[in-house]
C-alpha cells in the first residue's frame, strides 16, 4: 500500500513537471510574440519616434538591448541616427517594428538580431527566416532604403558562439543572394573563442570600449 502511494506521488510529481515545463515554454513564445504588451515605457520611445517627422536620409539602428545600450547620435555626431533598439528583442519583433517604420522610408537600416533568438533556443532556421522576411519587406516598401545586416556578436558561451558562428556564415549568404549588406564584427570581438572580456560587461553587453570598437568598425558604413 504504501509502496503503491510512493509510486502514485511520482507519477504525479513527473506529471506536475511536465506540466509547468509546457506551460513555460507556452508562456515565453507568448512573452515575445506578443512583445510590446510588456514594453509600456519603452513604448512611449516607439509612440514619440513614430509621431515625429521623417528626416531626410534618416538612418536607423534596430535590434536587442546591445543596439539600445549604443549611443549612436554621439558615437556618430549625427542627428539623422535613430537608435530604435529594445533589450529582449528577437529576430520576430524585427519584422514586427520594420512594419511599423518602414513608411518613413529611411536612408539606412541596421539590424542586429540573433543572439536572444539563440539564447531563447529558436532555431536558426526561424531566424534566417525571420532575416529573409524583413529584407524583403523593407525592399518591397522602402527599394531605395539601403540594408545593413550586422553578424551576432560572440559571447562567452561556447555552445552559444558555435549557433552563432554557422547562423553568421547563412546569414552572409542570404544577405548575398538579397542585395544587402553584411558586416562580420564577430571576429573583431573575439579574444580566443569568446568574446573578448575588455568588451563586454557581462559576456554578452558591450563596455564602453566595446561600442568604440563596433563604432570604428561600421563609421565607414554609416557615414
């Protein structure tokens, strides 16, 4: 009897866990495809940008709380840089706000996409996907807009960095196949296999020296 009760606790204890782990994953596929619900401060960024009128030969960078954190109007001295990047972004809310923007019709866009997609474990086949769908939505609404796709950078995770080596190597080749532009920073990141610890603050984020180094490497690009 009691052997019985042991083996029916179990069986509900591994039921339980299966359970939750479901719903977890329901709960984060709901978190970030319904992103901007949970957003409201950083939607008032969105409303005040979208409300303002399009500059001529705006340029903007779009992307995770890597582009957020990266003061670009000073990094470049130029006004007509728009930094419209949000900590938690994945490769899904890039289609998502290039639907939003794209009727400004801006000179340039930078996209910087991946990493939380990886971290988040989203295939890679999803997130070139993803890449391929906001290429050709800013060709297709905006053909003069002239596109940026910067690689992932590394981190200090091994078996992240290796997703994000081969997902770096695809997404030069779409972006050959698409007209766009690539621009590989992760070897310029890189201090043996991981990213170099001088440039990030906690093995993903950049440190000041890191946004100096992203900023030298893409000047030429931006102006």
């Amino acid at each position: 009897m009691v052997d019985n009760k042991f083996k029916k606790g179990l069986l509900i204890a591994s039921l339980s866990l299966n359970v939750l782990f479901i719903l977890f994953f329901i709960g984060k596929r709901f978190y970030y495809s319904h992103w901007s619900l949970f957003h409201h401060v950083k939607l008032d960024r969105w409303s005040e940008y979208l409300k303002s009128k399009p500059d001529t030969g705006e340029i903007i960078f779009l992307g995770t709380s890597i582009t957020e954190g990266f003061p670009v109007k000073k990094e470049f001295n130029n006004p007509k840089v728009k930094n419209m990047g949000f900590a938690g972004s994945i490769s899904e809310n890039g289609i998502q706000v290039i639907k939003r923007l794209i009727y400004r019709r801006p000179q340039k866009v930078f996209l910087e996409f991946g990493v939380n997609d990886f971290k988040y474990h989203i295939s890679a086949d999803t997130v070139k996907s993803n890449l391929i769908t906001m290429i050709d939505i800013i060709k297709a609404k905006s053909p003069n807009t002239k596109i940026y796709v910067q690689s992932v950078f590394p981190t200090n995770i091994d078996s992240l960095n290796n997703k994000i080596v081969n997902y770096n190597k695809e997404a030069e080749s779409i972006c050959l196949t698409k007209e766009a532009t690539f621009i590989n920073l992760y070897p310029d990141f890189l201090k043996g296999n991981k990213i170099d610890s001088d440039l990030t603050i906690d093995g993903t984020h950049l440190s000041t020296t890191g946004y100096f180094n992203w900023r030298r490497l893409i000047d030429k690009y931006v102006n």
